[in-house]
C-alpha cells in the first residue's frame, strides 16, 4: 500500500494509502470511528479527470468527507469504483467537483 497522506483536518479519522493500478489508481483507506472500517477504492484515470482529482489521496478523502456526511463509515461499501459514489448520491459529481 502506498504511503498515507496526512494533509487535511480529516487526517486523524480518515487515512487514504494510494498506489498506481493498471489505468489508475488503488486507495486504501482506513475510517476510525465507533467501528474502524477499511475500503479499497479505484480509480481510473477518466474518474481522476472527471472529479479533478490531480491529487487522488485528496481526492479519496474528500469523498469520504463527502460519504460520512451523510452515512455512518460501517454503511459505505468496502470495495468499489469511485464513480460508484453518484449512484447512492447523484450530486456527489457536483459537490466534489467545487470543493
């Protein structure tokens, strides 16, 4: 796993490890909460374009930031897409974008 980033507010609840895949990345990600959770989370290099993630671990986090918003960690899925966020909340696109 690559080395977690530690630039944000959110460091200590959210810790984002980034390593480059095939066409993009993998993060893993790590919630501490009441439960502790773990997530793996893709990223393709056009879902990196397309939410402006120039920095995928900010990019990562900030998703989580967005996800624990409005749902407890122990409900976020373990392993998936990040483009998958905008099924469960079709404005996660706009919001992201603008932060």
């Amino acid at each position: 796993m690559g080395k977690p980033s530690s630039s944000s507010r959110s460091a200590d609840r959210i810790a984002v490890g980034v390593d480059e895949s095939g066409d993009g990345h993998v993060a893993e990600v790590t919630v501490k909460d009441r439960e502790t959770t773990k997530h793996r989370v893709r990223i393709s290099r056009a879902e990196r374009e397309r939410y402006g993630g120039e920095d995928v671990a900010d990019l990562v986090r900030r998703s989580f930031e967005f996800m624990l918003a409005r749902e407890a960690n122990t409900s976020i899925l373990r392993e998936f897409d990040l483009s998958t966020i905008e099924r469960y909340f079709p404005e996660y696109a706009r919001e992201i974008v603008l932060r």
